[in-house]
C-alpha cells in the first residue's frame, strides 16, 4: 500500500477486479443453473490469481485515476484477454476445459469485461463523492525544499490519495524557500508541534536534508504528544534510483538505491521463462538453424559459428554466439561497430543481420544461463571500456544478464550507434527496463521484437 493510502483504494488497486471476475463467475452459474463443483471453484481460485497479477501489472487504475475512460476501457479489455488466453492454454494443457459448460463460460467472457468496467464507474463515483464530502486527510510538509515541493505537487495532483497539503514549515526564509506558492510557509519548524496539535492534522512529512539529524530528532520528539501519522522522506533522488526498495540487514533498515529486479521469486521466475522460451524456439527453429549454417559455410569461408568477448552480469566475460556474417571474426582492442556497406558484411550475412537470423545460437547462450532473452544488449568488450568512461551510469545495464532483445532495440535503437547520443540513449532505455522490469514487460518486448524484425531496417 503507497505511504499515507487509505484502505477503500488500496482494495480497488490489488482485489476489486479479481473479485468481479469470481462473482461474475458464480452469478452466470446460478443463472444457467450449473452447479458450481469444486472444478469450478478450482477454475475461480486460478482466475483470481491470475488476474491479480495482470491487473496489477497493467494497471488500469492509473488511467481510471485520470478520467481517460477510453484508455480505462482499453486496459480492462487487455487485461481480461490476457487473462482469458492463460485460462485457456493451462484449460487445453490438462485437458480440463471439456468438463465446463460452453455456454457458461462463453457468457463468462463476455460478460466480464463490461462487469468490470460498470464497477470501476461505480467506484469512482462513489470514491468521488467521499471527497466531496470532505472525507480527506490534512497534511503539512517539514521542508520547502525541491524534495517538499515535489510531494506537494504529486498529492496534490492524485485526488484518490484523499490528501489536502495545508502547507510548508522551514527555518528558511526568501528566495532559498523552492514552493510554488510562497503563502504555503506556515511558520518555522519549531512552530509544526503546535500547529498539528491546534488544527487536527493527520499526516506529517518530514523533507528535512538528513544532514540536519538533530533538529529531527527534537522534531520527533516533540511531536510524540500528537496523534498524527509521521513519514520521513529520504533525499535519495539525487540518485539514479534503480529498483530502489527498503530492506534490513539483520534489523537496521537499509535502502536499495541500485539494484538488480531479479531478487528472489523474480529470479525463479525470470530464469524460468528463459529455460521454457528458449527451449520451444530451439526445438522449432532447429531446422531453419541447419539451413543458415549450411548457407553460411558455402557462402563464405571460415567457421560458421562467431564466438565474441562480451560484459555478462556484473560485468564478467562471455562469450555470445553468433552465425558469422563476416569475412573477418574480430575480437580486440579494437572493434569497429557494423556499418552500412560495410565491406566486411557477405552478401549471405547482409540477409541474416536484416532479418536478424543471425542472433539465433544466443538461444543456446540462454540455456546456458549466460543470457536471458530479454534484457540489455551486450556490446564487445572494446567498446564498453570505451564508453563506461563517456556515459555515466552506463554499467548499471550489467546489474542483469545481457539480451537477445531489449526495451531499447524496440524503441527504434537497434543496430548501429554511431554517435554518443544514440549510445546514452540505449543506456537509457536499459536502465528504464530494469526499473520498471516484470515478466508482463517481457513479454510486451518479444512480441514488439517479432513485429521490429519484419518492419525495421536499421540492423546491418
């Protein structure tokens, strides 16, 4: 649950949905009669989870949060046939889904996305009505500062957190005050006590700079008398922040400013979903993989298979496979990247970079637990000594294993990168996907990968 949330949202986020798939699940099989046996109760609790997790993933209620019921419709819709397509496949897979009623469960599909959306109009005029009647928490902000101010702004601009800012307290005074409006000053720190005490506030947030440790403490301190929710908000955005997360090391609190996303039950199921992926394409692809190896040997001579040096995770070498589409196999100091025209590209390799055949024996990488298929792209050694010392941050894409695609060459940065600009901005788009990784993303990413490789052109 966000800092500060009340309850009512919290269960709108994470089981409102879940709930109305179930429901409507029950409500069509007493319509039609059917008794609701334990195969249907099974089919439910599967529905359930399962739903959580895309729903959450998706995240309709950000656009519920805005108003933009096109784009709130478009989600649940997704969602739903997400949700319906695993249904089906693990239905097919044990050999399950003859046993439930055609009718009941065609109804169920079709039913629920409306059901869903109903219910999200209904909540949101009921939570708006709760505001209206000023079922909102008072808030007031110990700092005026950049971090303050960029709180203030973010509760000001989610009515759903029920938060109503009264204003600011600083020791400061003129121009080192950072609010947008400078009759928010509400007095100096030493005046909040008094303040929360006389005017019924439910939630402070301290945005003091942590150098100031003891003025905290006796801040603390004195409002121990008030029944207020007290937050502390650490200045860590001067930071990169990459899947930054509170944790404990033997019970002192400690904060993950730059960490890996696969940690625990990421781990098992990203490692996972490599081993499944990459074991259905190899054995569907083995055919086509005998005939570029046949066509590389007679096109060209040298090996068929390209072994390069790259950065692993936590920047250990390894070796990437590849199908030669070279006259050279070149692995110093120095690597020139692939150009257009370039002389060095055989007429056979020019059609396998195009289509991007030749990255198919990287699937063996991921077997091996060298690679994943989704993640950074790894460069050769040489260049990335070359540009860690250019691009700041640029070896925090080393956190995980390195890809057969990624968030960047989905986003139109596939291929060469001849200048230091296009460079930054893969590093960019790397970092953002471990930031914001999960399996759903994954997945958005190889499908995007499947439509880039028929319609890009900028692979050579």
């Amino acid at each position: 649950m966000t800092s500060g949330e009340m309850p009512l949202i919290s269960f709108l986020r994470r089981l409102m949905d879940p709930l109305v798939i179930v429901g409507s699940l029950v409500a069509i099989t007493l319509l039609f009669d059917v008794e609701f046996s334990g195969l249907y109760l099974v089919l439910a609790v599967i529905a359930f989870f399962i739903s959580s997790q895309v729903f959450d993933e998706l995240d309709p209620f950000h656009s519920w949060k805005k108003g933009h019921f096109g784009a709130h419709g478009r989600d649940i819709l997704i969602g739903w046939l997400i949700v319906v397509g695993i249904l089906l496949f693990l239905g097919y897979a044990t050999k399950l889904s003859a046993d439930y009623s055609r009718r009941v469960l065609l109804t169920w599909i079709i039913v629920v996305p409306i059901a869903l959306f109903t219910a999200h109009v209904a909540a949101r005029a009921y939570v708006a009505r709760m505001r209206s009647e000023g079922n909102v928490r008072t808030v007031v902000i110990a700092g005026a500062n950049e971090l303050g101010s960029r709180l203030a702004r973010r509760i000001k601009e989610d009515p759903y957190l029920f938060m109503d800012v009264k204003g600011f307290f600083d020791d400061r005074t003129g121009d080192r005050l950072q609010m947008e409006d400078e009759g928010a000053l509400l007095g100096q720190v030493a005046d909040l006590p008094e303040y929360v005490r006389n005017n019924r506030i439910g939630i402070i947030y301290i945005a003091l700079p942590m150098a100031i440790q003891p003025r905290i403490m006796k801040l603390l301190a004195d409002l121990g008398n008030t029944t207020a929710s007290i937050y502390f908000v650490p200045d860590i955005f001067v930071f990169d922040l990459v899947q930054a997360r509170f944790d404990d090391v033997r019970g002192i609190p400690v904060i993950a400013v730059c960490e890996t996303p696969f940690t625990g039950v990421n781990s098992v199921v990203k490692r996972m979903s490599d081993v499944v992926l990459a074991s259905l394409i190899l054995l569907l692809l083995t055919p086509l993989m005998l005939a570029i190896a046949i066509g590389v040997k007679l096109t060209s001579p040298g090996p068929v298979i390209f072994k390069q040096r790259r950065y692993g995770l936590e920047g250990e070498e390894i070796n990437v496979y590849k199908f030669r589409s070279m006259t050279v196999c070149e692995d110093g100091a120095d690597v020139p990247q692939a150009t257009k025209c370039d002389i060095r590209i055989t007429p056979f390799g020019a059609f396998l970079r195009r289509s991007s055949l030749d990255e198919l024996p990287q699937f063996i990488n991921v077997l091996q637990g060298s690679m994943s298929i989704v993640g950074p792209r790894p460069h050769a050694v040489a260049h990335n000594e070359m540009y860690r010392k250019l691009i700041s941050g640029y070896m925090i894409r080393h956190k995980v294993k390195p890809g057969i695609t990624g968030w960047a060459q989905v986003n139109g940065l596939r291929g060469e990168t001849e200048t230091l600009d296009k460079m930054k901005a893969r590093v960019e788009y790397d970092i953002e996907y471990l930031r914001d990784w999960s399996l759903f993303l994954d997945l958005w990413i190889i499908a995007r990968t499947v439509l880039v490789v028929f319609r890009d052109r900028n692979a050579y």
